[in-house]
C-alpha cells in the first residue's frame, strides 16, 4: 500500500503516477468506464482517446485504448490535443464519447483520466458515481476481438474551424494584436499557437513545444506567470495569455503585464458574448465571482449557479438553455464549440472585444464591476481529514442559519457584503476557502468566519 493520494470525482480519476496512478489502473478504470456505457447505449460504443503532454501519458493512453480495444470497441486515437479539442472530436466524429489521459492543472508527478460522454461533456455527478462503483469492483466487458484502433491527427483544425466559423477572423486580423502565448509545455501548444495566427496576431510563445516538461508550477495562478507577465512588456504586447496542460483554462495579463485574474477570463467572454445576445442566460459555479451575476443582469440575463465542476456547470447550462458558462478558475464553457472549458474560445472572444471596443484590455476590465476575491488552501491531512471539514461546516450553517446558504458543494454563504465558500475539492486531497467583497479587507474577514487551521499553525 502507499500514502500517495488518488483522487476520484465528477471531475475524473487522478494520482500519482508510478503508484497510485499506473497502467493496470487506467486500464481498470477505462473498462469500467466502456461497460457503463455500454449498459447506457445498449450497444458497443464508439470512443475516442486522447492525451496531454506529460510524459507518462503514452503508457497511459495504451492502457486506456486496450481496454476500449478489448471490449470490441472502434477507438480512435486523437494523439495529444487539448481537452476541449477532444471534446469537438467526439461530436465530429460521432463517437459516443471518450477518455483523455490528464491531470490538468496538477503538476507533473500526477496524470489521470478525465471521461467525456457523447456530447463531449464530463459525465453527472450520478453516472461518474456509477462508473467509480463499476472501477471499484473491477466492473469489465467481457474480451471481444471486434474491436479496433485508428489514429486521426486532424484535431486541432477541426476545433480551430469551429471557432473560425463562430469568431469572425477578419475583424481582429485587421488589428494585429500583439499576443505573448504561455502553452506551458502542455497540450494546448498546437492549437493555441495555430489559432492566433489565423487570427492574424504576432504571437511570442513562451513555452511552446508539447513536451510536457513544464516549465513553471502549471496552475496559471499569478505567482506561476511572472515570466508571462515580464515578455508582455519586453515584447509591447495587447495581451498576455496562458494556458494550463490541457488547455482547458486561460489566465490573462493585459498589456501593461498586469495579471488580472483567472475570475477576469469568464468574466470577459461573458461581457462580449452576452452583450451581442441581449436577454441570454449563463451559469458558473458557486466558487465563481459574483461579476457574472451583475454581468448577465446589465445585459439583460439571468446567471444560474451550480456545485464546482464543468459537468455541473454544464448541466446547469443546459437545464437553462445558458448560451455561456464556466468556472472562475479561468474555464468557459461554449456549447457553440463543445460542452468542456475551452481556452481556444476563450482566447478569441477576448481579442474580439478588444476590436469590437477598440480598446486596451486594461480600459475593459477597469469598466467591469469590481470584486476582491481571496483563495486559500488547506491540506487535509493537516486540517484532519473530511470529517473535520464536515463538522467545520456544520458550525457555520448553524451560526449563519439567517444568512442565505447553499450546500450543494461544501457551504456557500452569502451575505450583504459578500460570500464565502468552503469545500473539499474535487481533484486534489485538499479544502478550498474563496471569499470575495469589494474590497479585500472584507473578503478576508469572510474568510476568516471559516476556522480550519492546520497543524502546527
């Protein structure tokens, strides 16, 4: 046995590789996957796999192909793309869904394995429930050799087209932009790169070959991008963005190499894209800014919130018929596009507002409506495991008891001067704390209604 964490969620399957994560548990976990499909279409499905950059992934994706392969399943391989890229393929293709092989921001000692269903969208909370159940009990198909295995490598133009035929290009290449691309090594080098330059941008990558040897801690917080934030100015850049391995999320600097925030990324698709569709609704989850909510009302729309996580954003999204959504952490969602947080989209809506205002990003984000907003995170080894998280938030819902609250993820409290979320979260074995005010004193004292202390401090 090993202490090594492994984590499973709506969020998918992730550990450390080498022990907790190896080829013979990615095999597990993928036929457990297959078979509860299966017993969903009432056929063999037809599923893709795909890989960020990191090193262990061939191992990894092999192991989840042959077990596709093994229950007689057409598989197609769609090399390293990005976890959205992957997402367009299985709707382009006609899959029934499919598995790629990543640990998204987690750093390199990780990998996993993140399941997509036919409309490229991460399954429910009650079906990756099911298909953990199938994991744990060594749930498979039984050997079948029908199945067989192809490549496409067709990937990132396809997503790219997709965003060419919603964006239109010609607008924003009259504006070469001046754009520094952090891809971090990951999976989105390719595509990232390919779509700025049909934008017409000049483009500085930073990082740009899908090794996946990243080159900094790869969660595009601001203390990870000062490298970023430094070739924004050195190159007299419109804008600054970064992608996370899988490229599912975006982080922006704007052009005075200012990092303003993973919240900022939804925001800004928000702003455009509910602006030139007056009355519409979105949706983000309850660790996400309340500028979405003053967003989607300036122009007329209604903002939904969901527990964390893209599949239930998502659903939320389609319960609603949102047009945009997504996650603070820099991840939209675009239905347009596919039905996973998407970087690419993300990228062109915010160059497209840049030239639909003809404005420096800075002058936009400084007309958005103004939050302060703090993060923290406890390991829960040290705090003492879920049960004192639990019993954490039992004490606050029954001190704020007046105060409205929603536990569907943790304890979201809302309060006249602001919120404050805590919850466990869904890939790492740690406790988040997100508070937000209109100014960071207030969201501090939220945040300091939540008494978890680790060990030692």
């Amino acid at each position: 046995m090993t202490d090594a964490p492994f984590m499973l969620s709506v969020s998918g399957a992730r550990g450390i590789v080498g022990k907790t994560m190896t080829p013979e548990v990615a095999n597990d976990y993928a036929a457990a996957f297959v078979s509860f499909l299966q017993e969903r279409l009432g056929r063999v499905p037809k599923l893709c796999v795909a890989r960020d950059s990191r090193p262990s992934g061939p191992e990894l994706a092999k192991a989840v192909a042959d077990a596709f392969v093994s229950s007689g399943c057409e598989v197609i391989d769609l090399g390293v793309v990005a976890t959205p890229t992957a997402g367009v393929m299985i709707g382009a293709l006609r899959a029934d869904g499919g598995m790629i092989v990543t640990a998204s921001h987690n750093p390199t000692p990780w990998n996993g394995m993140k399941c997509l269903d036919g409309d490229g969208l991460a399954p429910p909370v009650q079906d990756a429930k099911e298909i953990i159940r199938r994991f744990h009990e060594k749930i498979r198909l039984p050997h079948c050799d029908s199945g067989k295995l192809q490549e496409n490598m067709l990937g990132h133009d396809t997503h790219i087209s997709k965003v060419l035929g919603i964006i239109d290009p010609k607008p924003i290449q009259k504006k070469q932009f001046r754009v520094v691309l952090d891809s971090i090594n990951g999976a989105g080098c390719v595509g990232g790169l390919r779509l700025l330059e049909h934008l017409g941008c000049e483009v500085l990558h930073l990082n740009g070959e899908p090794t996946g040897e990243f080159a900094h801690e790869p969660e595009p917080k601001e203390v990870n991008l000062t490298d970023l934030c430094e070739a924004v100015v050195r190159f007299d850049a419109d804008v600054g963005f970064a992608q996370d391995p899988d490229a599912d999320r975006l982080a922006i600097v704007d052009q005075s190499g200012r990092y303003i925030g993973e919240e900022y990324t939804l925001a800004l698709a928000a702003e455009h894209w509910l602006r030139e569709n007056p009355g519409a609704s979105t949706a983000a989850n309850l660790s996400t800014s309340r500028m979405i909510d003053d967003i989607a009302a300036t122009h007329g729309g209604t903002s939904y919130r969901s527990a964390v996580g893209e599949a239930n954003v998502a659903g939320a999204m389609k319960e609603h018929g949102c047009i945009i959504g997504g996650e603070g952490n820099g991840g939209v969602i675009f239905p347009k596009i596919c039905w996973v947080r998407d970087s690419l989209i993300s990228m062109a809506l915010v160059l497209d507002l840049m030239q639909t205002r003809n404005q420096q990003l800075s002058s936009i984000v400084s007309g958005l409506p103004r939050y302060e907003i703090m993060k923290k995170t406890i390991d829960l080894a040290d705090l003492g495991g879920i049960p004192a998280l639990d019993k954490e938030i039992e004490r606050l819902q029954e001190e704020y008891f007046e105060d409205k609250q929603n536990n569907s993820d943790g304890l979201r409290i809302d309060f006249d001067e602001g919120w404050v979320h805590v919850r466990p979260s869904n890939t790492e074995p740690i406790a988040r704390i997100i508070a937000e005010a209109k100014d960071s004193l207030t969201a501090f004292k939220l945040a300091a209604r939540v008494k978890l202390d680790q060990k030692g401090e």
